[in-house]
C-alpha cells in the first residue's frame, strides 16, 4: 500500500520527465551493478534480496557529518548515535534492537570491521569523503557473509585509484566548532595507480563532554601485473580521543539537555589496517579473487567515579583471509555462475582493568583478559538461468567458530581464574528465484537460514551461586528462517519503485536480560513488515524520492509473550526533492525523516512511556564553479529535540536518555584538480 501512495504523488510529475540531462547523473534505464549480493560484480535486478545503492551523487549531495548519517534516509534502516558523532552509533537492519551490531554486517571494501565483543563498529573512522558508494543489503547474508549478516549486510566501497592525476581537498566548519580539514592526491603510470587521503577533525560536540578529536590517513595501490592478474595494496592509519557524556534521566533533560553528569569519562582509539588482494582471470577456468588482512584496534577507556573509579585498556588483532573462486559457463545450454569460497578469521583480544573503591586508579591492573576467537566458514553460491529470464540461486554455508578464554581477576574480591575453551558450528542456507521482466524490473523471492554466534562478552558470565566467573554452557548460537518476496519496477527510465515483504522467525535470540542481569537466549522472537521505495526524475531539473517502512518485532513465547522488541520503531518514512541547476552551478537538497515512538533499550516488558517520535528536516545548498565546490546546510531546521537512543536502569528503574543535536550547521569548500 506505502508503494501505491508514493507512486500516486509522484506519477504526474513524472509524466512530464524530459529526456534531456546536463548532470552527472548516470542513466536511470541503465543496469546498476552490485557486489554485496553474491560478492562478485551483479547486476541489482537480479540479486533476490532488496537492496540499494548510495552513490557518489547521493554522499556530495548530502550534509553528512559521518559514514552513519548516509544511511539514515534509506529504507528499512534506523540509525540510534548515542554521541551524535559516530562513535557510539548502531545501524539497525529488520528490526534487532539493542543486538542491532551483531546482527549486521558492515564492510569496508570487503572486509569486516564488525568486533568479537559488544563494542560493535567504529562508524566515525570512516571519512566521507573517501567513501564512492554504499550498498545496503537488507535480509539475512548468512551464506556469503557468515556471522554477524543475520538483519543484513552494509558494504562501504571506497575510492578506487586510477590512471588520471588528481588531487583535491576541502574544509569544513559547523556547529559546536567543528572544523575539518582533508586532502587526497593519486595517478597512475603504466600498469599501476596510486592514491593517497589524509584528514583532520576537531569538534566539542553538542554537549557538554562530548568533544571528539580525530586524524586519519591512509591509501591503495593497483597493479596490473598482466592482463589477467591484477594486484592491489590497502591501508589506513586513525586515531581519536573523545568525550564520553553519557545518559540523562528526564528530569536532567528538561534542566539542561546539553549537560553531562560525568565530565571527567573519556576515551581514546587507535586502529590501522593492511589489505592485500589478487584478482586472477582463469579464461575459460574462471576467476580467483583472494584477500588478506591484518588490523590492529586498540584503546582506553577512564571513568573516574569518585566511588568506583574505573579504566580499561584493550588491544584487538584479527587477521583474515578470504579467496574465493568463480566459474561462468553453461550448464544445459543454460547460463550458470558457480562461486565457492572460505573466509578464515584468527582474532586475539587482550583486556586490562583497572579499579578501586574511594580512591585514584591504581597503577597495577585489577584484571586481566585473553581471548582468542577462530573461525572457518566455507560456502558455495550458485546461479541458474531455468529460462531466459528466470533465475534460480542456491547457496549453503559451513562456519565453525572456537572461543579461548584466559581471564585473570586480581581484585580485592578473588575470583577463581578462567582458563576454558568453546566452540560451535552452524548451517545456513538460501534458496531464491528471480523473475527479470520489462526494463530492469525483477520480481523475487527468497527463503533463507540464518545464524549468529554469541559475542565474547556475551559468553563470560559471573556464577551467583559459586561467586566465580565462566563460560555460559547454555548460551547457543542464535538462527532465524527468514522469508522475502520483493518487486523492483520500472515504470520509466525516469520513475521506478521497490517493495518487499519480509518474515524472519528467529530461535534463541541472544539478548541481555536486564532482570537476571545476563545474556541469554530468548525461544522466539519474530521480526516482519514491508519496505517500500520510490525515485522519480521530474522534468529535467527536479529529483524526488520517498520511502516507508512498517516494521514489528515481538517476542513470541517465554517470559516477555506478545511485548515488543524495544528500540524498534514500527513506522519510518523519508522524503527528498533534489534541483540540480537552481541557477547556474546551484543545487538544492531538502530530506524529511520521520521516526517512530519506540520503547527504551531493556524495557523487555514494555512498562515504560515510549520515546517520542520525530521529524527532522535538513537542507544544503551547494554552488559549483569549474574546480570548486562550496556548500551551506543545516540540520534539525525545525530545532526538534528529541533522543535516539534511550535505556532503562539505575535505581530506582527510569529511562536513561542520550539527547540528539538541536538545529545545526555546516559550511564547506572543496576543491578538485
């Protein structure tokens, strides 16, 4: 029905789209071209999963602030970013919640940046304006992805180097003095390219405490070894040092929603990466594709509570490697693309704790952590034109995961050391067909099985009854069965629109179960609703999009029957006019989001007054003149105040609230050469 409406308020416009354009916009009759799907290069129509593209385009045209702020305006998709700078941000993908992290997937370029325990992904060390496009894939990615893809799959593809010189830079300024600065350079000679970025952030933050400092730098290599192997080189350097303003209670809210009732917490984050990779054309024996990566994550975190004070160090290495192989060919006369891989992880987590009653940190660590984490997934995906226009995928996936805990505690209160290993193995499946009719429009539908494997931190749990800690013996993965059926429809190479319905019944969910205070599985929770999408081109100037979700969760047997999934709001929609050439070189953006109430984080039996809903209403203005780009935005015109983030705790029990930026601003300039 959301689908209907959109196209009866875009259609007449629509009717009168020219044919004529002076942008960069590519053609809309064109085929998009994905890789998330099925990891290799595929055309959208054809992948059975709803998915869409933000493209370069769309990321100059926005007033972003962080790789987080892209995402809020496509469909299916809420955004909950406790520190409003990307720090703290959860990306949530059909309807998780607070598991929201460990349930989607994100990429960058490919590899994973999602982390073994519940500290989730670092949002804010991707730089926007590295970033060419972002694919979002809504629905489970188990087969091809392993853990973590069980909402969807989120891959941030950076810029690539090429043949041609160039360099650029730009500044920003804006609100809560926030400036940044970066610049990037790169060429090629020959068979190789290479490309270069560095940047500087520098803001106070909304509020009080909630300063955030950040450099990055970093770039690629490609090689065209032959005219069959093609080699590239990947990495980047980021460091940062934030505030850490932490939650108010209502009534602090209503005194000063820009306060902080912990001024002295903060944090800090260094983390580098190095991605090698192969990519080998076999001819008529296929194609290899092979990467290898290393990342070193580390960082501090201080509270000094007058009572408790409280400091942790943590230092994360994972290695991985992933080839994969892919055979196109027939099968049957009929055409057929095989792709097979293994993704190998190794991943090593060390911990120190620091602590003491009424007095300054001690200098000697009052616990100690190790944890090593391997898994091993194998996969085969595979496509098969049944006819000319019907094609059939299947694919299955294989991944064994082995958790090592070392855990040492050496506070006034001894607890028995933990030396103890885990392991686990899961199965997923997919199985999709896909209907190509008319131009570019696909119907499909897709069952699939997917799993996620408990994090670190879910697993170790203090035993009440021994008063020592341990591995949860009874902490299982969690699986889902997950049911999709989805149109892409082009009514014109200027108007088109998606809708998909989606089901997903997941067993042993794990959640933190606030009342026992530990991580548990719930026996059923179901996840279901309707994502829908419209883009119409208007005349030759005007660009309008709009989209709707209606998404449910609900727990379905145990303790918490027929409540709501906090932190899932049931309504989303977003609406955007785009004028390119204004006046000459000028453009306009307008966005409209709309957020529905939902209720705060842990609130399982649904006691607490919701979070209010929403609208916010961001514009930019943008002139461009030969090599130059100057921009004005401002965002939250409307000053809404509101909290995307809420949790229930402290004693008494109340909603803990994590307030949103008021209205705000942002001016830059860019430059390309």
């Amino acid at each position: 029905m959301a689908v209907f409406l959109l196209l009866m308020l875009i259609s007449p416009l629509a009717a009168t789209a020219q044919t004529n354009r002076d942008d960069d916009r590519p053609p809309a009759a064109l085929p998009e071209v994905v890789v998330t799907g099925t990891r290799t290069a595929e055309e959208i129509q054809k992948v059975p999963a709803s998915i869409s593209v933000i493209t370069a385009a769309d990321i100059q045209r926005s007033s972003a602030k962080t790789a987080v702020d892209l995402l809020r305006r496509e469909e299916g998709v809420v955004v909950r970013d406790l520190l409003g700078n990307g720090k703290a941000a959860q990306v949530d993908l059909r309807g998780f919640g607070e598991t929201a992290s460990s349930n989607t997937l994100v990429l960058v370029d490919g590899r994973r940046t999602n982390e073994i325990d519940l500290s989730g992904v670092d949002w804010a060390q991707i730089p926007v304006e590295q970033i060419e496009r972002i694919e979002v894939l809504r629905g489970p990615g188990s087969v091809l992805y392993g853990d973590n893809a069980a909402a969807g799959v989120i891959n941030i593809i950076t810029k690539s180097p090429s043949g041609k010189l160039t360099a650029g830079g730009g500044i920003v300024l804006g609100s809560y003095d926030r400036y940044r600065v970066d610049a990037q350079a790169g060429g090629g000679y020959g068979r190789t390219a290479v490309s270069f970025y560095g940047s500087h952030e520098d803001s106070d933050g909304y509020r009080d405490n909630n300063d955030y400092r950040a450099d990055d730098f970093g770039g690629k290599a490609a090689w065209d070894a032959t005219d069959r192997i093609r080699l590239n080189l990947s990495g980047s350097y980021h460091e940062d040092s934030f505030g850490l303003p932490g939650a108010l209670t209502k009534a602090e809210v209503d005194a000063d929603r820009r306060q902080t009732v912990n001024p002295d917490d903060e944090g800090s984050t260094r983390d580098y990466f190095v991605k090698a990779g192969l990519d080998w054309d076999l001819r008529t024996l296929g194609q290899l594709l092979a990467d290898v990566s290393y990342r070193d994550r580390s960082g501090d975190s201080k509270f000094p509570d007058a009572f408790f004070p409280f400091k942790n160090d943590f230092d994360t290495e994972t290695l991985g490697f992933t080839p994969r192989y892919v055979l196109q060919g027939n099968v049957f006369d009929r055409t057929n693309k095989l792709i097979a891989g293994v993704d190998l992880y190794h991943t090593q987590q060390d911990n120190k704790s620091y602590s003491g009653f009424f007095s300054p940190l001690p200098s000697s660590p009052t616990g100690l952590s190790d944890v090593d984490r391997d898994s091993v997934g194998a996969y085969l995906n595979n496509e098969f034109y049944v006819r000319d226009n019907l094609l059939l995928t299947l694919g299955a996936r294989r991944e064994y995961v082995k958790y090592d805990f070392d855990v040492k505690d050496l506070s006034a209160f001894p607890l028995a050391p933990l030396n103890e290993s885990k392991s686990d193995s899961e199965n997923a499946y997919h199985a999709g067909l896909t209907f190509l009719y008319g131009l570019n429009s696909s119907v499909f539908t897709r069952v699939s099985r997917s799993f996620r494997f408990p994090l670190v931190d879910e697993l170790v749990v203090y035993d009440f009854d021994t008063g020592q800690i341990r591995v949860n013996p009874d902490l299982k993965p969690q699986t889902g069965t997950h049911y999709e059926l989805g149109v892409r429809h082009y009514f014109t190479p200027k108007l088109r629109a998606n809708l998909t319905l989606f089901r997903a019944e997941i067993e042993d969910e794990i959640f933190f179960n606030r009342p026992v205070f530990t991580n548990e599985n719930y026996p059923k929770t179901l996840h279901h609703g309707i994502e829908a999408g419209a883009r119409a081109e208007v005349l030759k100037h005007v660009a309008v999009t709009g989209n709707y979700t209606y998404e449910k969760a609900t727990f379905e047997r145990g303790p918490y029957r027929n409540e709501t999934i906090p932190a899932v709001p049931y309504h989303r929609a977003n609406a955007g006019l785009r004028i390119f050439d204004l006046l000459p070189g000028v453009e306009l953006a307008v966005d409209v989001s709309y957020y529905g109430s939902s209720y705060a984080v842990s609130d399982f039996e649904n006691n607490f007054e919701k979070l209010d809903d929403y609208f916010t209403l961001d514009l930019k203005l943008s002139y461009e003149w030969e090599m130059f780009r100057a921009f004005v935005g401002v965002n939250n015109l409307t000053n809404e105040e509101y909290s995307e983030y809420a949790v229930i705790g402290g004693t008494p029990l109340q909603t803990n609230f994590y307030p949103a930026p008021e209205r705000n601003f942002v001016f830059g300039l860019r430059a390309a050469f």
